[in-house]
C-alpha cells in the first residue's frame, strides 16, 4: 500500500497567520478608527471655518513671518488715507491716446527661412453691441483703425532701431454710447503670404511710399494670403479698463479669410462636456508652449495725452524679475531678512532628513509601525509643523484623544502613539449654544453678540514658559491628566425653569426660577378672562387684575397671609390704585374680604387709613382725581338720582356688603310695631274724672308719641334714601 498522505502543514500556518493578521487588523480599525474620523472631520471644519490661527501660538512662531513694528505708530484715523492714496496711486485715469508700439512678429517655426521682410498687421476695433433678440447673436460692427508693417523675427541681439507705431483715440472707444455699444474689443490681424514675394529691405527703403503701396498691393493680389489675428478685451462688465501700460505678447490664432471679422463666437452660450483631466503634466503646459513655438506679437501699450509719429524709436523692454515681484507683493509676510533666516534656522542637515515614524500601541502593548516619511506633517490635520517640537505639542495639545511619546531613533524620531484612557469626551462649551434657536445651535449659526449675565470667573495664569525641549515628550508625565481642570468656571451647566421645563437662557441666570409664579403668558391669560366678564363693570376688573396678578406674584398660600398681602398691596399698588379712581372699589372689596372672615375689623381700619395716607395733599394728583370723581357723582345725582323715586332708587343687593340691611330699616320697624300696639291697646274701666284725666294724659301721650314717631320715621326716611343714595353713587363712581 502507498503511504498515506500527510496534510501539508505549511497551508494551516499560512491560514492561521492570516487570521491572526486579520484580527489584528480589525482590532487596530476599532482601536484607532473612531478618533481618526473625528480628527479627520474637524480638519475640514478648521479648514472651511478655523476657530483659531496656528501662527499665533506660542509653539509655532516660525509661521509668524512678520514683525509688530508697525503697531507702535498704528492709529485708526490713518487707515482712510492710507486705503485712499493706494487707490490714487494704483488707478490711473484713461488718457487721451493708446498708443501701441509694435516690436516684431516672432514665428520661430519659420525663423530660419533666411527672409526678414516686414509683416502687415492691421489694427481692427469690435463694437459688440446689444442684441434684440435672444436667439440670435450679438452684432459686431468692426472699424479699423490703421495698418503697421513690423518687423519679421527681429534679432533680440541687434534689434532694429526704429518701431511702428499707432495711436488710438480714447473717443474711439468710450461709454458714453452705452445703451448701443456693450462691449469693445482690439482685434490685431496679421497678413502672412505662403510663398515668399516680398522684397528686400533696400528696395522698400529706396521706393517712394506711393509706389511701396502698389507693389504691396499687386503682392497680395498675386499671392495665396492666410491671416491670423488676437483680440484683448478693453472692457469689463463692470465697465473697468483691463489694458494698463506694458509691454505685451498675443499669441496669434488662425483666422477665416472669406470675413473681414474675426474669429470671435459670439453666439448663444451653451453647455460643454468636459472629460477627466489628463495627469500628464505635459498636456497642461502645453497651451503656455504656444507662445514659444506659434506665432506671437510683441507690442508696447501705453496711454498718453497726445498722439505720436508712425515710427518712433525702438523702446527697451521692461525689467522683469521674479524675485522683485514676489518681494512687492507681498511685503508684510515676505522679508528678506526673516525669510532667509527661517530657511538657514529649519533646514538645518539634521532636520531637512529627518525621519519621523508612528509606532500605535493597542490591544496590551500590539504594535504597528508605520513607513517613515520625511515631512513634519501632522497625519491627522495634515498641519506643516517645520520642526519636531512644534510637531509634538501639535499633536499633544490638539489630539487630546491619543497620548504621544517621543522616542529618539538613530535615523529621526520615533512618535508611540496610544489611546488616552483619560480623556474626557463630554461638552466642555457653553450648553447655551447648544439649545439655542433656530437652528441646530449657536455653535454653528453665530450671527453677533447676544445679551448674558456676567456670572463668569476667569482665572489667568501667566506661569513661566519652560525652554522648548523635546525631553517633555519622553515620557508620560503621571500628574498631568490630574491636574487638568478647566479655567473658566460659570455657563458651563445647563438649569430648567421650575414650572415650564424649559431652559433657562443665559440672559435669564439672575432671576430665580422658583419664583416664576406669574409668567408673562400666564398674566395675560388672566387679563383676557377678566375682561371677558360681563356682571362687573370696568373699575371693579381694573381691581380684580391688579388683585389677582399681584397674588399670583407673591404666591400667598394661607388666610394668615392675606392681612400681609393687603399691606403690600398698597405699597406696590397704591398710587396707582388712586390715579386709577378705585378707592371705593379698594373699600369694598376691604369688606367683601371681612364679611368672607378673612381679616379682622383692625385690619379693614388699618388698610384703609394706609390707603388715606397716600392720598397726601390737596395739590397731590391723588388727591384732584378724587375731588373730580366727587364733583362728577354730585353733578349725576343733582342731573338724574334727585329726579327717582325711593323705589327706583333703592336696588336688589348683589354682594354680601349690600345683602346687610341699613339700620334706618330697623328704626322704622320698630316705630310702625310702637304704633300697632299704641293703637290696640285696650286698658281697664276707670271712673270719668279719673278716666277723662287719664284719658287727656294718654291723649296727650299718644300725641308725643305720634309726634316722636313722625320724627324717627322721617329720620330713618332720610338715613335709608342716604344709603341708597350712597349706593348709587358708588355705581356711578364706578362707571366714571
């Protein structure tokens, strides 16, 4: 029999060491995979809107290019006219002329023909004017301006002395016609012959101009003649110059020969693919590599006051020199001095090839090192650090979530980077911006300032700055996560109003929430229900409002309070209680709270003479409201209650003060059951003399009596139409 075989080994290991790189792997993503997304995350947020600048720490002043000199001397005042005289000084107003002085015509692919005759070139000005319809183009009106003959491929070496040159009147193109002309363009066309006929240059010098221009002209009719042109926009839409005195080179464009216009489209503006770019860097410098091998016009554009001769001398071209452009442009965060000295400073040998290496510890103590990159990037933020210290307390300070410890290496530096156990992850802002409206939050809608109560406590601690060193990043320092503690106390705790459940904004910490009895909502619902009551009039719900928002306010709970409240009514109250003339409304409502059994006689006494005591004087406004409100019930008793009869007068009680009977009531009662029992009195026999004696003091006593009857019954007449006179009285005060 064949021997058996044997499981190849090496497949099981293979398998089990990819499950285990797997775990690992997987073990690494839930380890690292969160706070990466989170950091990654608040870059783009930092990017898009930063919240602070990293040139203004401490740690990375390299990225501070500038210098505060200028502060010392700096005044607001100064800023206007510093903007203004930039303006004057960059803004040159349009002169007379453009003038262009032509340089040459350079066509290097046909340089070394061996023939340097003159080129034609035409000066042709657009007139782009207002379409009347939108479906069709704008109409071009073209006017040419003047005709130069140039030099073909001139040498830079030995350049020709003498330069053609044309001038354009600025009325040419001017805005005044705006409403016809919308745009202007300067359209340059080159006539250029296929076979070469031209003459030489002595020949053209020796010809008079009248016969120079008929050989031209019989060339160009004998010849096979193609043109190229350029054009540049002298107008914006803003109506702003784009051409400003230099010296310019046009990349010339092939041009249709059947059409004096030029090769501009000027149709109806539509949608274009545009596929993926090519990485290839060539194809994107290709359009720059136009100007080195097709053909280009040099000219000088210059505004000037008067025109100039056809052919001036040749000018000298323009110094150019990248270095003064960088350096004028940007002085502030470009100077010499500092700039080279941060160069020499951060690419030192030992920095410029230093190797940085992130070693991640997880899952106890697996580790994970990464490919060793030269750059001082953070590879969280993608921050460029420019040296290690400022790349560690980067990363210390900003990616509180990892712990980081730096580890020297013989090729660069060595960063073990780990999970902080410590960090706390919760809201340490304002809750405020959190439950702000509308919106997700004022942390991400801030619009300006917003009132608050100034309950904030900011310690400042100014301790010494240690030296910079890389020695604090070497190892973990123990009492650095229990000393952290925040510096700013107060704002940091959201609070509930006690009633509503809502939150308790920032403007609203000094008022205390469990006083919050009497919301603004809640007062003018109970306004709202007063008014809606119809059995009362207007001064008895002015009394009611002021009574019930006043304990609604205080929150009073028992009996035993309402003498305390009546008292703190009219103290809070009082003066608007008599302007509003409700004294008399104020003292029955004093004895609707008696008859209730609510407050004593001494509390109705002594409120009510609180009350007269705020009246004050006869020239108090108090006191005038009410001597008016009096004249005025005089005046409607005299008019219509003198006029009623008693019982027109008299009303049905409707509250408990008028439900108690007046005392003049019980007088008269009493006199008529005197009078009955006078008049049913029936006495024993008795003699004449006697009797009669009796009979005349009796009589005589009935006649006191009925006399005194008269009296008390006219005196308690008197003393109930008084009552009710006062009654009426207190209804009409009440109406007023």
């Amino acid at each position: 029999m064949p021997p058996k075989k044997r499981d190849k080994d090496g497949d099981s290991s293979k398998n089990q060491r990819m499950d285990q790189n797997q775990a690992d792997h997987e073990l690494f993503l839930q380890a690292f995979e969160k706070p990466t997304q989170i950091y990654r995350f608040l870059r783009t947020r930092n990017m898009l809107s930063p919240v602070f600048l990293y040139r203004t720490l401490s740690y990375m002043r390299q990225r501070m290019s500038r210098n505060h000199k200028k502060r010392r001397g700096f005044k607001v005042d100064n800023v206007l006219e510093r903007v203004m005289r930039n303006q004057n000084n960059g803004q040159q107003p349009l002169s007379g002329y453009m003038t262009l002085t032509f340089l040459g015509f350079y066509d290097k692919k046909n340089g070394n023909n061996g023939h340097n005759e003159p080129i034609k070139v035409e000066t042709l000005l657009l007139k782009i004017c207002h379409k009347k319809r939108k479906d069709v183009s704008c109409p071009v009106m073209t006017v040419s301006l003047g005709t130069n003959f140039v030099p073909y491929n001139p040498s830079e070496d030995f350049p020709p002395t003498k330069a053609p040159a044309i001038s354009i009147p600025t009325e040419k193109f001017s805005l005044s016609n705006g409403h016809l002309v919308k745009s202007y363009h300067l359209l340059l066309r080159v006539g250029c012959s296929s076979t070469t006929a031209f003459t030489t240059k002595s020949e053209i010098d020796c010809e008079p101009p009248l016969k120079k221009k008929k050989s031209v002209k019989a060339t160009e009719d004998s010849n096979d003649w193609h043109q190229l042109g350029g054009d540049l926009i002298i107008y914006d839409k803003q109506n702003r110059c784009l051409l400003s005195d230099g010296d310019y080179e046009l990349f010339l464009e092939q041009l249709n020969t059947n059409t004096t216009g030029a090769k501009i489209s000027h149709g109806i503006s539509s949608w274009e693919y545009i596929g993926p770019l090519n990485e290839d860097p060539g194809e994107h410098l290709a359009s720059f590599e136009k100007f080195g091998s097709g053909p280009t016009l040099k000219f000088r554009l210059k505004w000037s006051r008067e025109p100039i001769m056809s052919v001036v001398d040749r000018p000298k071209l323009l110094g150019t020199s990248l270095e003064s452009l960088d350096n004028n442009s940007n002085k502030e965060n470009n100077r010499p001095d500092r700039s080279n000295k941060m160069k020499t400073d951060h690419l030192s040998p030992n920095e410029s090839k230093l190797q940085i290496v992130y070693q991640f510890l997880y899952n106890n103590n697996s580790r994970q090192q990464t490919e060793a990159c030269e750059d001082l990037h953070c590879p969280w933020c993608s921050l460029d650090c420019n040296s290690l210290y400022s790349l560690l307390k980067h990363l210390k300070l900003c990616h509180s979530r990892f712990t980081f410890t730096y580890v020297p290496i013989p090729q660069g530096a060595r960063i073990d980077v780990a999970l902080n156990e410590h960090y706390d992850g919760s809201y340490t802002g304002s809750p405020q911006d959190l439950i702000s409206q509308p919106g997700t939050g004022m942390a991400f809608s801030r619009n300006g300032p917003v009132r608050r109560t100034s309950v904030s406590n900011i310690l400042v601690c100014h301790p010494k700055r240690p030296r910079p060193s890389l020695s604090e990043f070497l190892e973990l320092d123990e009492n650095e996560f229990d000393g952290q503690r925040p510096y700013v106390t107060g704002h940091n705790r959201l609070y509930h109003h006690t009633t509503t459940c809502l939150p308790v904004h920032a403007k609203e910490m000094d008022i205390d929430s469990e006083d919050e009895n009497d919301p603004k909502w809640l007062q003018t619902k109970t306004m709202m229900m007063i008014d809606d009551f119809t059995d009362v009039n207007e001064g008895e719900k002015e009394l009611m409002k002021m009574w019930n928002l006043h304990v609604m306010r205080h929150g009073y709970v028992g009996d035993c309070q309402i003498p305390l409240a009546c008292n703190m009514f009219l103290q809070a109250r009082g003066k608007d209680l008599l302007l509003k003339n409700l004294y008399r409304n104020f003292v029955l409502h004093m004895c609707n709270l008696f008859d209730f059994g609510l407050i004593s006689p001494a509390t109705v006494y002594t409120t009510i003479q609180n009350l007269q005591k705020l009246i004050g004087g006869a020239d108090g406004d108090e006191s005038k409201v009410l001597q008016d409100s009096c004249t005025a019930q005089r005046q409607h008793w005299l008019q219509e209650g003198a006029n009623k009869s008693v019982m027109d007068i008299r009303r049905v009680p409707a509250s408990p003060a008028e439900r108690r009977k007046p005392v003049a009531s019980f007088t008269s009662q009493a006199s008529k059951s005197d009078k009955t029992m006078q008049r049913s009195y029936v006495g024993p026999p008795v003699a004449d003399n006697v009797s009669k004696k009796r009979t005349s003091e009796q009589s005589d006593k009935k006649a006191s009596d009925i006399i005194r009857t008269d009296a008390v019954e006219s005196v308690s007449k008197k003393k109930f139409n008084g009552a009710d006179s006062c009654s009426n009285e207190f209804d009409s005060c009440s109406s007023f």
